[in-house]
C-alpha cells in the first residue's frame, strides 16, 4: 500500500508507523526514498468518515440482542446489532 508518493521521482512509499512516527497530525516527519535517496517531510491528516445505518429498533422496531460475553456471576452481556445498546441479563439455564 503506497502511503505517499516521492516528491522528487514520484515513487510510490509505505511510511511504517509500527513505532508511533509520524503519526502526530500536522507536525512535519523526515522521510528518505528508497529509490532516489533523497529526503523529503510529509504529514499525516486524518479523514473522518461517517457511515449511517438503519436502526428500527430506535424507530419503535424490537432490538436484536446477541450474546457478547457470559460472566462468572451468572449474567450474561448482550448488545443490539442494529444500534449497540448493552444490557446484562441472567444467563439461561
């Protein structure tokens, strides 16, 4: 996945943020191209996307709970699919 394209050769680059660099929104990081070798800066932006769903359950519709995860103390957790309300409820049987 190219990250960033060179500034100088136009090659493609896949900046490793595996240690946290350049991930600091609008601050300059240093990066070398691999193929030309020279140094250039570039800086991260992030996008913030919005994706709607459709959530009956909150327009009068029933939920529809699935069971997350079930605790010693005999309850079990359950969170809607539709619009991710939680609840614990007695574990069955």
């Amino acid at each position: 996945m190219t990250d960033v394209e060179c500034p100088y050769c136009g090659t493609g680059i896949e900046i490793c943020h595996d240690d946290g660099y350049g991930m600091e929104e609008e601050k300059l990081y240093e990066w070398q191209c691999h193929k030309c070798d020279k140094f250039f800066v570039f800086r991260i932006c992030f996008d913030i996307e919005h994706t709607a769903y459709k959530a009956d359950c909150l327009n009068g519709g029933e939920h529809d709970y699935k069971k997350i995860c079930e605790y010693p103390s005999e309850r079990t957790l359950v969170r809607c699919t539709m619009c991710g309300n939680e609840k614990l409820l007695p574990r069955e049987g």
